[in-house]
C-alpha cells in the first residue's frame, strides 16, 4: 500500500491536482473571512446610522402627537369650531405651503406618503 502512495506522491499529475485543490480551498477560505470583514463593516455602519437616527427621532414622535391631537380636537363637539375654522384656512393655503408640509412628513415618514398623496390628489382632481 505504501509503495501506491509513494507513487502518488511523486506523480507531477498528482502533485498538481493536490495543489490546485489546496489552493482552491485556500482561496475559498480567503473570500469567506474577506465577505466576513464586509459584513462586519457593514453592520457597524447599520448600527452607526441607528445610534443617529434614534437620536433625529424626537421629531417623528412630535409629528405623530401633533397630528393624532389634531385629528382627535375634530371629535371633541367644543373644538369642532374651531377645527373647521382651521380647516377653511388650510384650504385658503397656497399649495406651496401644502408641499411644505408634505416634505416635512415625507423627510420622517417615509416617500410612500408623497406617493400615496400624489396618487389621491390626482383622483380627487378627476372626480371632483
């Protein structure tokens, strides 16, 4: 047995094949712990952006209490006045002060609202 495995060994087809394959898994080893480091790195940054959006997140919290307060004085009967009142002066707005508005919502919300407006906009224009 030992004499086959000498022969082997000493084979250049052998030698060649066994180190094509070492360097194979050598190289494979190589990518692995190189996509290892990029995945480190990139949930640092993940975690990095986190921290600095936790810190921003103040203003979405203020934009929720404002509106939810602002829809819920619609349902108390001694607000109802002064909500249509309201109402009436932001219809009286120009559109300029609307997108404003919508950009400030957008930029803590999320695009999807911009769309959805846009989306609304369009068939209340052709229906009414």
């Amino acid at each position: 047995m030992l004499p086959i495995l000498g022969f082997l060994f000493k084979n250049p087809i052998a030698k060649l094949v066994v180190d094509k394959t070492i360097g194979a898994v050598q190289h494979h080893l190589e990518v692995k712990k190189i996509e290892r480091i990029a995945e480190i790195e990139a949930a640092k940054t993940v975690q990095l952006q986190q921290v600095i959006s936790s810190e921003k997140s103040w203003k979405d919290e203020w934009l929720t209490i404002f509106t939810t307060f602002g829809i819920a004085m619609c349902f108390i009967p001694n607000m109802q006045p002064f909500m249509i009142k309201g109402f009436e002066i932001i219809k009286a707005a120009p559109s300029e002060l609307l997108y404003a508005i919508l950009i400030v919502y957008c930029g803590s919300f999320g695009m999807n609202m911009l769309d959805r407006y846009k989306k609304w906009h369009l068939e209340m224009t052709l229906l009414g």
